[in-house]
C-alpha cells in the first residue's frame, strides 16, 4: 500500500498550493488542516474542496498543539517586514525574536511542533532583496535552527511561462526537507516544452459586453499613460497581442488594465452596467476572471463562485498551479525515496534479528 502523506494548507488563499501537490501526489496526500483569514477566499475555497472540517481563520490565534499532524507544510506567507530586534547581536537569536510580529512565525511555531518531513513556501521574487536580504537569511536560518535543510539548490525564483501558462510571472519557492530525510537528490523542475499564448486561453464563446471598456474609461487611460510617458515612466494600460503571453496578473493597481486584449467577436454594444461614454468599438476588453483562472493554470472544472471583483482579486493573489504541481512531484520523489529506504532499513534490521534469535536456539541445541 502506498504512503499516504498528511499536509496542511496555511495561508491557503483559493487553494492552488494545495491543488498542485493533489494533482502531484494523486491519492498519496490528505489534507487534514487549512487556514485562510479571508472569508471571500474561504467561499471559494469550500466551492471547490469539499473537506470534512472548517477552515480555520486567524491563524495566529491557533494553537499549534491543536493542528492535527502531517508530513508536509505548504505555506504561501505574506512577505511581512520582519523585526530585527536582534540584529545587534547578528543573527544569533533564534526566531522568536527575528520573526516576532511576523506571519512566518506562525509556519515556524507549528513547525517547531510537528516537525513535519518537508516545508514548502512561495512567495514573491522580491523576498530575495527586501531589507537587503537578511528577511531571506532569516527564514533560512529558522528552517536550519528548527532542524531542516535548505541547501543552495533548494530556494529558486521560477516564472510560470516556462510551465504551459502564457503569463510572466516570477515567484521564489522554497523547499525545506528535515534533516534525517536524504534530500541531496532534490532538484527543482525544468521548464516545459510547452509554449501557450493568450489566444490558447481565451474563452471560448463571446464574453458579455461588461468586460469591454467604454470610451471615456479609454480616454483615461491613454492621458494616464501619456503623462507616464512624459516622465519617461513605462506605467499605464496595455494591450496584450493574442499570439504573446501575459505580464503577471496582480490584484491591485492596473492589473487589468495591464493585460487588456482585442477581442472583435462583440456584435451587441448594449451596455448591461452603469458607464460613462460608450462601449468601445475597437475591441479592447478585459480578460474575464475564467480567463485569469486559465493564466494560473486552474482547470475549467474549478469553480467561481463569487462576484468578479472578488475572483480577480483572489488570482491575482494565488499561485501558478503547474509550477507548484512540477516542484511537488520533485518533493515526491525525494519523500518516497526516503519512505523506501526506511522499509528496507526495517527489513533488515528484521532479517538480523531472526538470524540472531535462529542462531541463538541453534546453539542452544547443540549445547
């Protein structure tokens, strides 16, 4: 029978950490805990993974002598800034006092606790550099203080284009393996072959006038980046061609506005909202939340079941989903090397002791 490995999700957004490792690891992993503050994110979540326990919220007012055990920690944390209470005394004090007033204590204490065989993390690129690299030293540090490996090979910022999703984004993930299990043979995925583009993504029907832009709302934005422009700034919309990829989805700012596309198959420019102007007879529109869901790389079958504003929010927040699926069967491999090697450690420390105990009533015998 195969090994069935128990995780947890913090930090758990819409789930897309989780559904990476459950496509990874198949029916060899169970989720027995999930934390998730936001409650518009938690209807999504349960819209789409029916468990049988609710989603804890604050995770911070959570004992960790209440999180059931598990094998593996999957932890998208915020990227807080960290107190460096005791970086008079370099780097010598343990968690407690660097991470203090942190989220990533909350992945440290649980940890600490249950000691789970890996830990995995994702967060954005800019980890690397913020407050000049010592936040990035600092959870190493704590993965090595609480007794984990993360070796040079084990930390690497990947971008999602090189995985089958038509969309620039760049993440750092980190894995983290306790001590006792080999992770020498670890390495993080290659790029794919595959090279998709907008057009791939694309719904499939014509989308409801709603998500074409009126002509005032255009005009707005062209005077807003032409006043960038003017700076020398690169900031304002953009049309994306259909035959290119995305730049990264974010929940804030322009991120629509920064992945707008042509899309002439509208043959009703009937407003069904409230604007200013008219609906635009160039084609320009925004991707539809679907659409964000394909550049993330969640299957059709996921379910949207909140307003728009709430679901662009959520993929502009969550993961790349085949990304996280390539590393997991990375992880996998090194956890049923582990598990294989343990039983066949259990064998022979079996086979010895039947061979001592023959031997010991042979030579009884022949006493």
């Amino acid at each position: 029978m195969n090994q069935k490995y128990k995780s947890i999700d913090l930090f758990a957004g819409i789930g897309g950490i989780r559904l990476g490792f459950e496509r990874a690891f198949g029916e060899e992993i169970e989720t027995n805990f999930v934390s998730e503050w936001d409650v518009h994110a938690q209807k999504t979540y349960r819209a789409n993974f029916q468990d049988n326990f609710p989603i804890a919220g604050d995770i911070t007012a959570v004992d960790e002598a209440n999180i059931p055990a598990f094998d593996i920690c999957l932890a998208g944390f915020p990227c807080q800034a960290f107190s460096m209470a005791g970086k008079r005394q370099g780097f010598d004090d343990d968690y407690k006092g660097l991470c203090r007033g942190t989220l990533f204590l909350d992945v440290a204490r649980i940890c600490e606790k249950h000691k789970p065989k890996v830990i995995f993390a994702e967060n954005v690129k800019g980890l690397l550099i913020h407050d000049r690299g010592r936040t990035f030293q600092i959870i190493k540090k704590t993965f090595h203080d609480l007794g984990y490996t993360v070796h040079t090979n084990h930390d690497k910022t990947l971008n999602s284009r090189d995985f089958g999703v038509p969309q620039n984004r760049e993440r750092i993930y980190i894995v983290a393996f306790r001590n006792d299990i080999d992770s020498s043979r670890f390495t993080f995925p290659k790029p794919t072959d595959s090279k998709k583009t907008i057009q791939d993504i694309l719904e499939k029907d014509p989308v409801s006038v709603k998500y074409y832009l009126s002509t005032t709302y255009m005009d707005t934005l062209r005077r807003h980046k032409a006043r960038h422009e003017a700076k020398g700034n690169g900031f304002g919309y953009e049309v994306r061609p259909l035959d290119g990829i995305a730049g990264a989805i974010v929940c804030g700012g322009m991120g629509r506005e920064r992945n707008l596309i042509v899309d002439d198959r509208l043959t009703d420019y009937t407003p069904v909202t409230h604007i200013k102007g008219e609906v635009n007879r160039e084609g320009i529109r925004k991707m539809t939340p679907r659409e964000w869901a394909r550049l993330q790389g969640f299957p059709d079958t996921y379910k949207l079941p909140l307003a728009d504003v709430h679901l662009y929010k959520q993929f502009g927040n969550t993961v790349t989903v085949p990304v996280i699926e390539a590393i997991a069967k990375k992880i996998k491999e090194v956890l049923d090397h582990a598990e294989q090697h343990h039983r066949e450690q259990g064998r022979m420390e079996r086979d010895v002791c039947i061979a001592t105990f023959v031997g010991a009533r042979e030579n009884t015998r022949c006493g």
